[in-house]
C-alpha cells in the first residue's frame, strides 16, 4: 500500500476509502498497519464516512483495524488510556 498518496490527498476521501476497500481482507501486518492508519487520517476528514465504511466492511476487517477506527472515531485516539473509553 502506497500512503505517500493518500498522505498528500487526504481531502479525497473517496478515493481513499476506495484503496481502503481493496486491502480488506489482506491479513499481512504491514497492509493492516497501513489501512488502520490510513482509515485513521480519514477520519479526521470524514468521520460520517470512515464510519459508513466499518459498517460495510467491519467482518472483514482485522480486529485491531476496527478496535482502532471504532477507538479513533469514538474518542479521538488510536488507543484510549484509563479512564477515556
């Protein structure tokens, strides 16, 4: 997964979403790592729409990648501490 791209475009949350959709599934840790960081950026552009996005491919996604979205939408951050969930 290339990120330079979506890094640099974020605005185009969209086509972002789309690359998104194409590594559902892929189970090697870089390519989880990359789409919870990716979706995490989205986030901050669209969270209506990252949100859209783990109720249409949630099952399919690894388990930390939705713990993250759902902690990121939820809270703001990638993994709350304490007291903040």
């Amino acid at each position: 997964m290339c990120t330079t791209s979506l890094k640099s475009r974020s605005d185009d949350v969209d086509r972002a979403l789309a690359v998104c959709a194409a590594l559902v599934g892929d189970d090697d840790d870089m390519v989880e790592k990359g789409l919870s960081w990716a979706l995490r950026v989205q986030s901050t552009q669209d969270p209506l729409a990252v949100a859209a996005f783990l109720d249409d491919h949630g099952e399919a996604l690894a388990a930390r990648v939705r713990r993250e979205e759902e902690n990121k939408l939820r809270t703001g951050l990638k993994n709350p501490r304490g007291g903040q969930l």
